[in-house]
C-alpha cells in the first residue's frame, strides 16, 4: 500500500512548522525590502524558465521546495507593503491567511449548507454582517462572498438582466460613467449585453454621474425601443475615489424600473467609519452592493462580495439543478451558496473574513480606515501647498490625485510623467498614475494597513524634494 500522500502527524507538524517559518520570515521582514523587488534582466529570464518547468516523477525535499519558493515570492511587488500607494493596495492579513490554511486543511465543502451547516453559519455571520451593518440594505438582505469585485460585478449584472429583461436581453442597455471600473463593462459582456448598450453617462465636474444627464438619456433610449435595465454607481472609482450620487441614482433607477447596482469594490468598506457612512448614505438604497474585503479590510487577495436587498432574486438567475443534487436539503434557514452565484465545489470560504473580525474586532478595522481617510486629507492638504502642482479634487475616501500644473513653458502632461518616473526611481514607493480630464494623473491610494502618518510623510518629502520648480 502506498501512503505517500498521506503525511503522519509528525510529518504534518514538521512541514508545518517549516511554512511557518518561512512566512514569519518573510513577512516580519517586510519593511525592510523596497516596494518593488522584481528583477531585471538576466537574473528575471532564468527564474522564470526554472519556475516553468513541469514536475517531477520523484518526490522532492519540502526544505529545498521552499527555499525555491521564496527567491520567486520575494522577486515580486510588497502589494502589502507600507511603501504602496499604487492602483488599490491590499493589506494580507495574518490572521485571515491563517484562517484560510485552517479551512482548506480540513477542506470542508462550502457550496451547500448540510454538509458543513455550523461553518456556513460562520460565513453566513460574516454575509449578514457586510449587507446589514456595513452597506445598511434591509433585513432579509443577504449575497455570498466571491473571489474578487469582477466575479460580484459579474453575478450583479447578471441578476440585474435576469429580474429586469428575462429572456429578451437584445434591447437591454446599462448606464455608467467613463470612470467605472472596468470590470462592469467586462461583467456586461459576459453576460450577453451588446457593447453599444453600454452606455456612458457625461460626468460632472466632481466627477460623479451626472444624474440629470443618465435620466435624458434612459428616456432617450426607452423612446428608441430599448430597455435600459440597470444603473451602476461607483461607492469610491478606482481612479480619485470619487462616489456617484447614489441616493440620487436610486430615485432614477426606481423611476424607470432599472436595477440600481453600487459598485463598492474600492470604497465600500468606508462605511464602517463615520464620515464614509455619511458620504456613501445612498448605497442602503441599492438592490446590489459589490464590497472588496481584500482591498479595504485588508485581507490577502481572493475575497470579494456581493450583498443584494434580495436574495431569491440571486436564487433565481444562478439556479440550475441537476438530478445529482436531488438529495440536497436545506438546513436552519442557511443558504446554499452554490446555488446563488456561479460556483458550484468551493471553499468555506468565510473563515478568512470571519477569523480576522473576531480576533482583532470591528473597531480596529474602523479606526484603520479612519486613519487612511485622515492620512488621505493630510496629503491633500500637504500637495496644496506645492504652488508647481494642481490637486483638483477633494479626496472623498483614500485616494489623492495630482499633476504637475500646466506652465506657459513645457508639456504638463510629460512633466507629470517624469515626477512619478523620479518618484518610482526613489525605490520606497509604489504609486501609479491615470488620465482625467485628457491628462495626465498621478494616484496616490493609501489603503495598506501597515500604511501609517510616517510613511505618507516621507513621501510627501520626497515628492516635494522632486517637483520641478
Ligand atoms: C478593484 C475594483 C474592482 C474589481 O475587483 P477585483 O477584486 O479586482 O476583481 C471593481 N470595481 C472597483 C471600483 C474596483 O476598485
């Protein structure tokens, strides 16, 4: 008989200890290696070829493994590092991997509620908890966690077709504005909507949707013949942070019975703080909610949500069983989220988020973002004074936006370019840049929670120390 992928405790223990080790030492270390610590060159080409090679017949020495696996985890971006101010930093939390290595050790199955009913109730806490408490929708509000924003803007639009335009999807058209995330018109895509239906609504000079201009245009469309179904707000764009008028999006999508979705992905969580809750009020009026846990509650990447007002309306555009389910039952009122988004076998997947709240508790996820709302302020407030760049906008949630400002001599937009190239060239920091307005951007998202008032100070000498005169 061959055991050889069954470990004994002892084995189990051993190996565990030696991951451990591993993580503890590279994670502890984390402040002291730069941002970006990809390679070049000739050393990038070789590890990527020794990486792509296939397995081996024979076994191999976990101690040898390991040490490999390391030279290719640390030859990558700290997306958790203090240091990353770029695109939408991630947090990777101990406590949430530690969860996660909990669950698939023991690998029960998270698709149906009987098999694992106490585990479903701990993610179900944890689903309940982000609809009610954290995007105020309703009691009787529900959703199921996923593996990211795009998958939850995916289900969202797919549910929005379905409740909306049944059968007949030919004619449905979507509104959005040119700073929606891109996973919506992807999501559209995917789910059979014409590109041309997806429409683009004219922003304001706060960069929200102009709502009286998506309300001329559904009028327009419906009196062209077509059926414009859903509506989606960004709670926080990707870009500056900038939050649609959702209480007004609301009334609009309720006027002409389109589906009313707030892509929360970036922002949502702000709502566990005050200001956040008084700036995103309108995303309790949504019929779905998109949240990014792995963004702005600081968990390793792999867990997004979607939260609806309704859940049977889930139910009804995931569902589809087959006679191999038939012996399926429904326990102590929990769901069976296999059959509410488009996964059937997966994870608990809960555990990750629910491990994390309970060890560190709600308040100190609300004063992290706190934190990074103040630290937010303080840069603007810092950049404002720099009389060589323009900062237009006010962040809303975490995100400054900057450019170096147009002169009578030389190209703005070039001059922009080199700061963040001076910047990047520093080593410290990662930001990234956009375009607004036809120009050039430079983003700085503070969202890592190892992210404090030190590091953003820092940068913002350094940034000082760099900006033409
Ligand atoms: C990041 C983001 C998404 C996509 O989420 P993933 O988790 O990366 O799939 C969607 N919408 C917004 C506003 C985002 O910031």
């Amino acid at each position: 008989m061959n055991h050889a992928l069954e470990p004994t405790d002892v084995d189990m223990l051993e190996m565990g200890r030696l991951v451990l080790d591993h993580v503890v030492d590279i994670v502890a270390k984390i402040d002291a290696r730069p941002v970006d610590n990809v390679a070049n060159g000739n050393v990038l080409g070789p590890l990527v070829d020794e990486f792509l090679a296939p397995p081996p017949e024979t076994p191999g020495d976990v101690r040898q493994l390991l040490d490999r696996l390391d030279r290719a985890s640390l030859n990558a971006w700290e997306a958790s590092g203090a240091g990353n101010f770029a695109y939408i930093p991630s947090g990777g939390l101990f406590t949430s991997a530690l969860a996660e290595f909990y669950a698939r050790a023991l690998n029960r199955f998270g698709g149906v509620a009987f098999v694992a009913p106490g585990l479903i109730a701990a993610e179900e806490s944890v689903v309940r908890w982000l609809a009610h408490d954290v995007c105020g929708l309703p009691a009787g509000s529900g959703g199921l966690l996923m593996t990211g924003g795009s998958m939850a803007n995916f289900s969202a639009v797919v549910t929005a077709r379905e409740t909306r335009l049944g059968e007949n999807i030919e004619q449905g058209t979507i509104y959005v504005t040119r700073h929606t995330h891109r996973s919506v018109a992807k999501a559209a895509r995917m789910a059979g909507i014409r590109r041309d239906n997806v429409r683009e609504v004219p922003s304001t000079a706060s960069l929200a949707m102009d709502m009286d201009a998506a309300r001329a245009m559904i009028e327009s469309d419906k009196r062209a013949g077509l059926r414009p179904f859903l509506i989606v707000g960004s709670a926080g764009t990707t870009d500056t942070g900038a939050i649609d008028p959702l209480t007004h999006m609301a009334k609009v999508a309720a006027d002409h019975d389109l589906w009313c979705h707030v892509d929360g992905a970036y922002g949502g969580l702000f709502r566990l703080t005050e200001r956040g809750r008084d700036r995103l009020s309108g995303m309790a009026l949504a019929d779905s909610v998109t949240l990014d846990p792995h963004k702005s509650l600081f968990l390793p990447f792999g867990t997004g949500a979607l939260l609806v007002r309704d859940p049977r309306l889930l139910f009804a555009a995931h569902n589809e069983t087959g006679a191999y389910q038939q012996d399926y039952v429904s326990t102590g009122g929990l769901p069976d989220y296999a059959l509410l988004g488009p996964e059937l076998s997966r994870e608990v997947r809960g555990l990750r988020v629910w491990l994390p709240l309970h060890v560190h508790g709600v308040a100190a996820f609300r004063a992290q973002l706190d934190e990074k709302l103040d630290l937010a302020e303080l840069v603007y407030e810092k950049l404002r004074l720099v009389p060589s760049l323009e900062v237009p906008w006010r962040p809303m949630l975490s995100t400054v936006v900057f450019r170096v400002r147009a002169l009578a001599s030389g190209d703005a937009d070039e001059a922009t370019r080199r700061l963040l190239d001076c910047i990047l060239a520093d080593g410290r920091f990662s930001l990234s840049s956009t375009e607004l307005d036809g120009r050039q951007a430079i983003r700085i998202c503070i969202l890592a929670n190892r992210t404090h008032a030190g590091h953003v100070v820092e940068l913002m000498d350094l940034i000082t120390s760099a900006v033409p005169e």
